[in-house]
C-alpha cells in the first residue's frame, strides 16, 4: 500500500520540478534589461565626455526578445582582457560608423564591475548561448568568467576596476552590487544551472575556490561594534578589511542600500552554516532597529540648473508623514548610528536638507530596500531555523 502511495507522489515531484526547469528556460528567451539598466540611465541622462560614442535623440532599441542582436552588442563592447566598460546601452541599435569606434578600443582597460558591469554581461552571454548554441557567445562568457578570477583579491573581495587604479576604486566594493553581481555567477555555476553546462572541470574548481573566498570576504566585512553585527559599509581597504571612503559624498558608513542584496544573497545558499545564519539574522536585527517611521521624501519641481554631468529639474525635502510606510537612510554613521548626509566636500551632515542641491538631487539617500529583506525574513527563518 505504501508503494502504492508513493510512485504517485514522486511522479508529481518530477513533473513540478521539469515545470520548473520550462519556465526557468523560457525566461531564456527574453534579455532581462533590468540589469543593464543601471549602464543604460547613465548613458543616456548623464553626459560623459569620456564615452566612446553618446547616444542620439530617440535613440533607437532591439527589443528584449532580439537575443542576438543583443548579445552581438556586448561582444562588442567586450574589451580583449574579458571584461566591459560601464555606462552603455546594450540594448541600443549602433551604427556602422558608432560599431567601428567601439572596435577601435578593444585593448582598452576601463573595465569594471560599477554601475552592474561585467557579470551581468556574462550572465546574460550564458542564457543566450544556451538558446542559440552559437559558440561566439560561449567563448564571450568563458572570457568573462576568467576576467572575474583573475581580478579577485586574495582576501576574496573584489575591486570595482580591473586592472587596478590609483583611486578609490581599488577598494574591495559592495556599492552597486558588485560582489553580490559576481557572487551569484558563480553561485549558478556551482549550482550547474543550465546555460552553465559547459563550464569545464578545471574552471569549475576555479569557480569553487573564487566562491568561497568570497563568501569568507562578505563575513568577515561586516560591521560589528561593541560585539554585535550589524549590516555592511559600501567599500572597504583591499589590505586591512577596514571601511573606507568611495566618492567624496560616499563615506565610510554602515550602509543598508548596498547591505541588501548582500543578505538576500546569502538567504539564497541552501543549508546555511551557523555563521551565515548568524550574519543574516544580525543584519535582520540591524534593518528593523535603523527603520525610520513618520517620514516621506518627496520631489518637488524646482528651478532648472545645469551641473556638470546633469540637468536638475527638482528637488527633494523630507516631509513628516504618519502614513508613511517605514524607510531607512543609505548611511548610517559608524559608532554613533546616526542617519548620515554628505556633500561632495566630504562634509558630513545629518539632514537632507543640508545637502547641496547637485547631490541632494542627484543621489540616492533613503531607500525603502530593507522592507524586502524583513518581508522575507519569516520564511527563510522557518526553513532553516526551525523553532525546538
């Protein structure tokens, strides 16, 4: 009789998880833009003399579902060393002319992981070769992956350039998502998701290692004072682990923007070990008590101004609001836990307000985020944390 029950069951597992597997292959067919988006805002609203060519008005763009268009656009931004330069749309339709500037830079360096660079190429290389077996996209990816192994550091943390530059950009980086970018191609990769299947056993060890390095880096990066952990800064010193300075208006903070997909990253691993169940409920712990309740930012016309790279239309003030749902500052000052603002003098304020316009405007501030992670939360906390 149990024999009888259970043949049925494990027919309907099957069937579930090769529905699974159908509908994960599908979304194949379809370049997920979102991760190019970041690229593709710059590129389009702020201007950059340095750019190799500047996009025209009503720019015209290949459709999500034109995959090889698509991934022939990032074959050729690819640069010679496997990786890729920001602040592209990689979905914009170039011309003869604009497609021979770009050849023409093949042995430059400027490639990075800023602005979600790099692995969502190779991310995006891997699913399109997967649909169309075509080798060139194989080859973009394998070149990718390579890129990514070579850049580590030996502490497991990554730098927002690759080769390395003399400027802040040689800190091991968690603005914009560029470790958890990375993390999670090769966390598919180890996982032997589909349009990973070629991945040869030499790299595949390769891979492993990157990993868990990376994950030891991701650990021991987290902020703990007087014995408590708390979330993560947006970059710290390649060498000592410490927080440090990005931009001049980025400072060394506990910052739960770049925090997020850190701990969604890793409530991602399956069996999570006792540290990595510690870090994600101490970072649970951090977002719940840095919420800020009562407040909405709101954006407001103002007079136009143009500043260097952009033109302001608005402005931003922060408004009491008893309906408001819960929001959360980007930075938080290290020690104190203050909401933290600052200029592009590298001046630490702590109000909106006293941000100057440009930034004021122009950046990121507050973020609703954290919300994510607290919604989540339950879930992940019965699965692996299960009450005695």
């Amino acid at each position: 009789m149990k024999k009888q029950l259970l043949l049925p069951i494990l027919l309907f597992l099957a069937s579930f998880a090769s529905a699974q597997k159908d509908d994960y292959i599908q979304s194949f067919y379809t370049i997920d833009t979102a991760s190019f988006q970041n690229s593709a805002h710059h590129w389009y609203d702020i201007f950059d003399e340095e750019n190799i060519i500047n996009p025209v008005p009503n720019q015209p763009r290949y459709k999500p579902t034109q995959l090889k268009e698509v991934a022939d656009n990032i074959l050729l931004y690819q640069k010679d060393n496997g990786g890729w330069p920001k602040n592209y749309d990689m979905l914009a339709i170039l011309t003869a002319e604009e497609k021979q500037k770009i050849l023409s830079t093949k042995k430059d360096t400027n490639t990075t992981y800023d602005n979600n660079t790099t692995h969502s190429h190779i991310a995006c290389l891997a699913r399109v070769y997967y649909v169309t077996k075509d080798v060139r996209y194989k080859d973009g990816c394998k070149k990718g992956i390579e890129f990514i192994l070579a850049s580590q550091y030996n502490n497991g943390g990554w730098p927002q350039y690759y080769p390395l530059q003399n400027n802040y950009s040689r800190c091991i980086t968690y603005n914009d998502d560029v470790i958890t970018g990375i993390m999670n191609v090769l966390k598919d990769i180890l996982d032997k998701k589909p349009q990973y299947s070629f991945i040869d056993k030499t790299t595949f060890g390769q891979v492993k290692l990157a990993y868990k390095k990376g994950l030891d880096c991701i650990l021991k990066t987290q902020v703990k004072e007087n014995n408590i952990l708390t979330a993560w800064c947006q970059q710290y010193n390649e060498v000592d682990l410490t927080p440090a300075w990005a931009r001049k208006f980025e400072p060394p903070a506990i910052c739960n923007r770049e925090s997020v997909p850190v701990v969604l990253f890793l409530m991602s691993i399956q069996h999570p070990d006792t540290a990595i169940i510690q870090s994600i409920q101490s970072a649970v712990q951090w977002f719940d008590a840095s919420r800020i309740k009562g407040i909405r930012v709101q954006t407001i016309p103002a007079e136009p101004i143009k500043f260097k790279y952009r033109m302001s239309k608005t402005d931003k003030i922060v408004v009491a609001d008893s309906t408001a749902p819960d929001i959360w500052t980007r930075y938080y000052e290290l020690g104190t836990h203050k909401p933290l603002f600052c200029n592009r003098d590298s001046k630490v304020v702590y109000s909106l307000a006293e941000v100057q316009r440009e930034r004021r405007d122009g950046y990121g501030w507050y973020t609703y985020d954290p919300q994510e992670v607290l919604d989540k939360y339950a879930d992940w906390l019965k699965k692996w944390v299960p009450v005695k």
